[in-house]
C-alpha cells in the first residue's frame, strides 16, 4: 500500500512551497501530487518552477503526478491545463476535461478525488478510456469504496488526513468576505496557510473557506483505519498538506502502516500537531463532521 501527499490547496508563498516540496524530497511518501486544483490566480510557481521540483522529486525517488484544476471553466483555465498536460508526467484529472486534453490510452492519467467516481459503472468508463487509478470522493463511506474496488478492480487512492475539500465555486469565497470579487482578487488567501475558519453565531467552527473552494472546519483523519483500509483492498493513502507539520503527519502513518504504533498511539500524536478537532464519520458511515471511534478501540 502505498502513502501519497496530495496536492497543496491552500496560497502559500512561492519560497515557502519551493522549501516545501525540497523537504518533501527527503519524506517517505511514494507519489507526489504536484499542481493547482483551486485557481490559477494563485499559482505561485511558475511553469519552470513546476518542471524544476517534478524533477527534483522524481530524482528522489518519488512518483511524480502532475494535479489539474477541480474547475475548468474558462480559456486561461484551459490554457493552464494543456500546459500542465505538457510535462512528462502522470496527470491527475480533477475536472473531465482533462481527459480531452490528456488522452489516458497515451499517457498515464488518474482519476481524482473531485471526479465523481461514486459507483461501478463510473469507474467501469473510467478504465475503458484507460485509467487505472483512482482516488475516491472524500465522502463514500467505507461500503461503497469496498463494493467499488471489489466489483472493478480498480487501483483505489483514499484521502486519509487533511481538511476536506467539499465544494468548489467559480466565485471567490475569500475575496467576496473583503468586499471583492474573483476579477478583483488581491491574494487575500496568503493570509490564511491554512484557510479562513468560518463559524456559526454560537462560535462553533463550521467550515474553512479557501479561495474558491470550501472545506471541513476539523481535520480528517483515518489515522485509526489503517488496517482496515488495507484489509478492504485500497491500495494508496493520501495525505493533504498543511501549513506545519506535514512531515511528522507522513511519519506518523508511516509508522501505522508498518504496524510500530497502535490506532490509538498514532491518534494520540497527531492531536498533538493540531487543535485537537478531527472529523471521520463519511467514511465510518456517519455525519461527516463526526468523529466516530472504531470499535474495540
């Protein structure tokens, strides 16, 4: 079973990811996910940037899969697909187009978390266009992931720790809560690494906003799944970047899938990375803002 990082959603500075992804170099993950999945407005590398550190990490040891845009819906959108699409890498499709652009029976093409890959038949016109790998929609619960590998064979990818992605929008949810739209952005992202935490009346944190894309307030994790998500036959996990600690994170599910520590153990170190505040309950069949502890655990 392989540990993959995904691709980072949130506006970090350019010298901050170029220090990033050269630690990343030296982490045990075995594929990389290297691109924009938000908005090209907040591409901080540039294109040779991009060839630069796929490189850097290809030399390291790592599978290097080049992330497209959840949301293609203009020219300069387009544009920045088929550039990406130019490198010789694996692409992840993130967004349907991008299989016209990127032909899976010529190159390798992955499927990610943000095409709807909810069911059999799905998948089944996934593979017969070519592709072999896909990551599953952050909310299937655990039933359908296994029905889905079982009934396709399929090579599945499972998001296992990060604030998760639910919604993406042509707006700006950033930009519209400083009084601008999209058009008008002016990088107000780069002041939240992590995303904008946004709360009900009462205080209690609903949701993070981040560009144009709006995602869980806690942090996923299937910290304490681990056997079980091997058992069911998936085969990579996937950790989302955050602002700090995304190294220790790496070693912690490192150390989980190679069995050094307990479900409980790995829970334990992690909550000592964030607030505290974890969320599992889509793929434990629940609400997916709960935290349902497994049994016997």
């Amino acid at each position: 079973m392989e540990l993959t990082l995904g691709p980072v959603l949130f506006e970090w500075k350019r010298d901050e990811l170029v220090r990033f992804y050269e630690e990343v170099a030296g982490m045990d993950v075995d594929r990389v996910y290297l691109g924009e999945v938000v908005c090209t407005k907040k591409l901080a590398l540039n294109f040779d940037d991009i060839g630069r550190i796929a490189g850097a990490l290809a030399d390291s040891g790592k599978k290097v899969v080049l992330s497209s845009l959840a949301v293609v819906s203009n020219e300069e959108e387009l544009e920045f697909t088929r550039r990406l699409a130019g490198f010789p890498y694996a692409i992840e499709a993130n967004d349907m187009s991008v299989l016209n652009i990127a032909d899976p029976l010529k190159r390798e093409v992955v499927a990610g978390p943000h095409i709807t890959t909810y069911n059999g038949p799905s998948i089944e016109f996934l593979k017969d266009i070519g592709v072999k790998h896909v990551t599953f929609p952050v909310e299937l619960p655990r039933e359908s992931v296994l029905h889905n590998i079982r009934q396709t064979g399929i090579e599945g990818e499972v998001f296992v720790h990060g604030k998760v992605p639910l919604a993406f929008s042509w707006r700006c949810y950033t930009s519209r809560a400083y009084g601008l739209s999209k058009t008008d952005c002016r990088h107000h992202c780069a002041k939240y690494p992590d995303g904008m935490e946004i709360k009900t009346m009462e205080g209690e944190a609903v949701f993070t906003i981040n560009g144009t894309t709006l995602l869980s307030a806690s942090t996923y994790t299937l910290i304490e799944s681990v056997e079980d998500l091997r058992g069911i036959g998936v085969k990579a996990l996937r950790i989302s970047p955050q602002y700090r600690g995304t190294g220790k994170v790496v070693e912690i599910f490192r150390r989980r899938m190679k069995g050094e520590i307990t479900p409980q153990d790995g829970l334990k170190e992690l909550k000592g990375l964030t607030d505290g505040n974890f969320c599992n309950g889509w793929y434990m069949g629940g609400a997916g803002k709960d935290y349902i502890a497994r049994a016997g655990a």
